[in-house]
C-alpha cells in the first residue's frame, strides 16, 4: 500500500498479547488493558482482540506471528524482566527468526542507571534484543521495550507500560479520533433490538451495540455509537432518540464523548 494511501485511512486495527502466569492466575490484576484501549482509540486505533497467555515460549511465538498478519499493530505487556520467566524477548525473536542479541545502546542505559558495578547478570540480560530492533524507551527503570516490525513489545508494570506507550503513540501512523455517543434509556434491550439493527444498515460506517444495566435498583439500557464521521455519528444518535421516544421513554442521559 502507498504512502499516500496509508494516510488516507481513518483507522487502524491492533492487537494486545498479555503475557504472564501472575495474570491467570489472578494474583496480579489487569488493568492494562483499559488503558490501552482508551489511548489507541484516541489515536483511531481499534483494538479488536486481547489474549491473556502464559509465560511458555511455544503459545507467545504462535500468538505473535498470527496476530502480527491479522492487524495493523500488535502491542504485548510482560515477561521483559530480569528473571528465568521473562521469556517474551527470546520468544520474539523467535517468532520472527532473528538472533536475541545484546544491543549496546540497551547496555548503556542500564549501565547509566544502575552502575557497572550493580549491573548484575540478571539486570544486564534486560539489554538481549532481538537483532533488528528498534528500543522503547524505560524512563522508570531504564530497560527498554522494542519494535521489531508493527510487534510493540512493552513492559507489564503499568507505570513503565504507560510511558512506553505514549513514546510508542508518536512513532506510529495513526487514524482519525473514535468519537462515540450513549444514549440511556429505561426499555428492554428486545424492545429496540429491531430498530438499532435497521440504525446500524442505514450507518454502516458506525459501531453500534446495546448494553444492559443496573444501576441504583433500575435496570436501564446503554446504547453506544462510535465512529469517526462526526456527522454521520450526530444524524445516528438523533434517530435513535426517536426511536427512544416512538416506544413511548425519555432518553434519561445523553453522553457524547468526543477524543479530538
């Protein structure tokens, strides 16, 4: 695809890999993924898949290389660490057939923050890279993350995952912002499951989808549209509150949520 076209393009797709034992195991809690959401979709980036593996060589080199020829980008958290279970680097490499090599410029960051003296065996295997790759800075700890083709490779800790993020978000082509409207509303999700289909054929560039809640002892109803055509996404929320209002409710809250 052209450079030109690439630019034309008002999203792109992605992918998270979330490696670690400590996740499934449900000592350590994910709260990643939200985050990453919320700030790809701030930069038209749809993240359409999340898988939670293991620390095993074998499921992080097949989860990488399907994932990396179905999406635009794939960003994983974990295993970048200092000890024998931070296998992600050595997987990666792997994956895409390259040696894990010391990088210099890794060894001198880590040289600059802990001192020769305390760069211990364990701390200095932070700086094997896969050959060819590209360093995500570490502002927190100095070990960097890497990108080895569009595969993001980042580190768990939500803090340092958060600063690498945001270096990786100004290397990156990214689409137009993902606005999005939800409309609330008291009637069963039945009720209005026939209009918000005929809604989403008339605004086929629009996501639409009904979600059931209960909040304060009432059950109610959120109806979400997202999308990047301002207008489109306007004239859609509009409709669906006179679809609100043919089956005889009052929208009881209309939030528009706009990323520009």
């Amino acid at each position: 695809m052209s450079a030109e076209a690439e630019q034309q393009r008002d999203t792109y797709s992605a992918a998270l890999v979330i490696i670690g034992n400590e996740i499934l195991s449900g000592r350590t809690q994910d709260s990643n993924t939200p985050w990453i959401a919320e700030r790809l979709t701030t930069q038209g980036i749809i993240l359409g898949e999340v898988r939670i593996i293991s620390d095993i060589e074998e499921e992080i080199i097949a989860a990488v290389n399907m994932l990396r020829t179905k999406y635009d980008y794939v960003f994983t958290t974990g295993g970048i660490g200092p000890t024998h279970d931070d296998i992600t680097a050595e997987s990666i490499a792997k994956a895409f057939g390259v040696p894990l090599e010391r990088n210099e410029e890794a060894f001198r960051m880590l040289e600059e923050h802990y001192g020769l003296e305390e760069l211990t065996p364990p701390r200095a295997k932070m700086s094997l890279i896969p050959a060819g790759a590209r360093l995500i800075p570490n502002p927190v700890t100095a070990a960097p993350g890497f990108i080895i083709e569009n595969v993001h490779v980042m580190a768990g800790v939500p803090r340092i995952m958060h600063a690498m993020l945001d270096h990786v978000m100004g290397m990156i082509t990214a689409g137009k912002p993902i606005l999005s409207n939800t409309v609330a509303c008291s009637l069963p999700e039945g009720t209005v499951a026939e209009d918000l289909e005929r809604l989403q054929e008339k605004y086929p560039q629009l996501q639409m989808g009904s979600y059931p809640h209960y909040r304060g002892g009432v059950l109610g109803l959120s109806l979400v549209l997202r999308g990047t055509d301002k207008d489109a996404l306007g004239a859609a929320t509009d409709a669906l509150i006179e679809v609100i209002k043919a089956h005889g409710d009052e929208p009881r809250a209309l939030s528009i949520r706009s990323t520009d």
